[in-house]
C-alpha cells in the first residue's frame, strides 16, 4: 500500500514480473477492497497471489519511530514479519524509507558482525552498471562501517552484475592516499592489510562512478543520497536542455527526427527505472525499496532484484568475508547490537 501510485502500481508492476517469472508467488499485505478489483483486471496476478487483509498502511511522511511503535497492524510491518517467519523470501515496498529501515532493523536484525544496514544501489554508467552503497540508510559510517560496506557491496556486485572478482573503491574527494576524513583512510588501510582478497583499487571521485571506474562504491549514506538526487537532476536538466534546442528551429526538429533512434536509444539508457529497487544489505532477510513515484515497470525492476538476491548465496558469501575479518570477532562481538538498534527494539517491544 506505500508509494504514490499505490496499490495500482504495485499490483501491475507484478503482472509484468510474472512474465519474466512465471513461478513466483506473491503475498498482498493491504486493503482488500481495494486490491480486489485490481485482481479483476490482473488475472495472473490474482492467481499467483494471497491477499493479507489490513486496511492500516503507514504513511509517506510518517516518523520511523511512530511508524514501529503504533505500526504492527500495517501491511509494511505485516509484510517484514512475513520474511522473519519464513512466509516470503523477500519484501518488496514502495513506502516509507525511514519506516521499511526501522521495522527491518527491528524485526529481521543485522547479520552477524554489521552493525548498521546500508541501502545499495544500481548505478547506470558508461560501461554498464556499478553498486553503489550507502544511499541513505546512515548519515554517517566510522571505517569498520565502512569496510561492512564494501565487503557486503562486493557479495551484492557478484550476485546482480554476475561478477566474480568485482573492483571496490572509496568516494572521496581525491585518488591520493592522503587525502580524505580519517574514517575513510583507516578503512582503505583495513580493506588493503584484512581483506586481501578483496579487488580494491583505492579512492575514486565522484566524476568516477558515472565512468564506471569501479563496479562497487562505498560511502557514507550522507554522501550517497547526495550523489544520488545530483546525478538524478543533472540527468533530467540534461534532457530539459536537449529537448529544449532541438524544438526551436525546424532544423532541429528535423534532426530530431533522423536521429530518432539514436534518442530511445539514449533515454533507455538513462530511463531510472531499469534500475529501480535498492536493498537493504546486511540484514537477516531480504527487503527492497522501490522508488515511491515509480510506475508498473519501475516496481517490476524491484521484484526482479528481489528474485535474483533471493535465488543467491548472497549471504554466504557476506558472512565468509565478515568472518575472516579479525577486528569483528574482537571488537564487536557476533550478535552485538548497537545503542540505537537496542532503543529500536525497546520502543517495538513497548
């Protein structure tokens, strides 16, 4: 029931998953007044489905906190709880970033030696795709949060771009090695002398991740997000002022014409929502955030990373590279939560 086209978008974004996966099953946690007649017009989705009823949904401008507190009874709550049981392989939401965060955080856990999720991303470059993480999930990370980061960057990098040595790097505002906060140096440093068999390249700037310097990188949620909405608004200032020149003469409109192919071409390319849906990583079960304001195909998008993470060994491959690690066993024991989780839990609790 989240997003802002919701639950039409959601509802037609899995008749367009089922074609690419005929075998998938869907749980619907939401109103059933309003998703029966959805059902009416999606007839494969009404029978690869189960409705969950709840008329309860959290809100677009909810508080997290309000939202675990008050929100058992939603159908994003509804919905985590089904993963933590066993019920679904994944969840796929278009709600409440903060909210989707808090109630994973609470109800699944973090896996073993991560303290703090982080939301990875596909990224469009010029030589195809590349993760990027945090997006959002922290405003800050110390180099241990970090270096979780890239370890759990480069088990996602292997499982949606199919790579097997991925190349990780660090944002920051500079290739040279003393450059860069402390945290970062210090996590380049952990990466380089912990995890030797790791393919990290070192630093990379941001006119680097459109390049496609590096298949994964990692950095703080802050700068992330901020990357994140540049990189979204130059692209469709881009196409503003392109659009704009070639509309003002006949000329131009003329070239528009015979370049027509050239320009799909170019807007499939840049289209967003090929690369809908960032997950959650480092949690003990699956969850995929879908753009709020995307449409059928976007939220596609998003269960199609949900099935490929789902069919991986994704979290084996985390948990052996986060156990060769000697500083999470000494420093931050298995199953340790941080003050804030452990506050989280409390408020769920009560």
């Amino acid at each position: 029931m989240g997003g802002d086209f919701a639950p039409d978008v959601v509802v037609a974004g899995a008749d367009l998953a089922l074609v690419k996966y005929p075998d998938i099953r869907f749980l619907l946690f939401g109103d059933e007044e309003k998703l029966k007649p959805l059902m009416a017009q999606y007839p494969k989705v009404a029978e690869a489905s189960e409705i969950i009823h709840t008329d309860k949904a959290v809100a677009m401008s909810d508080k997290p906190s309000e939202a675990v507190r008050r929100g058992r009874q939603t159908s994003m709550w509804m919905s985590v709880d089904a993963v933590r049981k066993g019920q679904a392989e994944a969840v796929v939401s278009a709600g409440n970033t903060g909210a989707l965060m808090a109630m994973a955080k609470v109800q699944l856990k973090t896996m073993p030696g991560i303290s703090r999720p982080a939301i990875a991303g596909i990224w469009p470059t010029n030589r195809g795709e590349s993760i990027v993480l945090d997006l959002g999930a922290n405003l800050e990370a110390d180099e241990k949060q970090l270096v979780d980061f890239a370890i759990l960057g480069e088990s996602f990098a292997r499982v949606e771009l199919g790579l097997e040595h991925p190349t990780v790097g660090l944002l920051n505002i500079g290739e040279e090695e003393l450059k860069g906060h402390d945290e970062i140096r210090e996590a380049a440093r952990i990466l380089r002398e912990n995890v030797p068999e790791m393919n990290f390249v070192g630093f990379v700037e941001g006119n680097d991740i459109g390049a496609g310097k590096v298949d994964v990188v990692v950095t703080d949620g802050f700068t992330g997000n901020v990357a994140l909405k540049t990189a979204e608004g130059t692209a469709r200032q881009f196409a503003d002022y392109l659009r704009s020149a070639l509309s003002r003469t006949f000329w131009g409109r003329l070239g528009a014409f015979i370049a027509q192919g050239a320009f799909k071409a170019l807007k499939r390319k840049m289209d967003p929502r090929s690369a809908n849906g960032g997950v959650f990583l480092g949690l003990n079960g699956l969850v995929v955030k879908s753009h709020g304001g995307t449409d059928a195909m976007g939220f596609a998008s998003a269960l199609d990373v949900a099935v490929d993470m789902a069919g991986s060994d994704f979290a084996a491959r985390a948990h052996e590279r986060l156990a060769a690690l000697a500083f999470h066993e000494a420093e931050r024991p298995v199953g340790e939560i941080t003050p804030q989780e452990t506050e989280e839990i409390q408020v769920a609790e009560s």
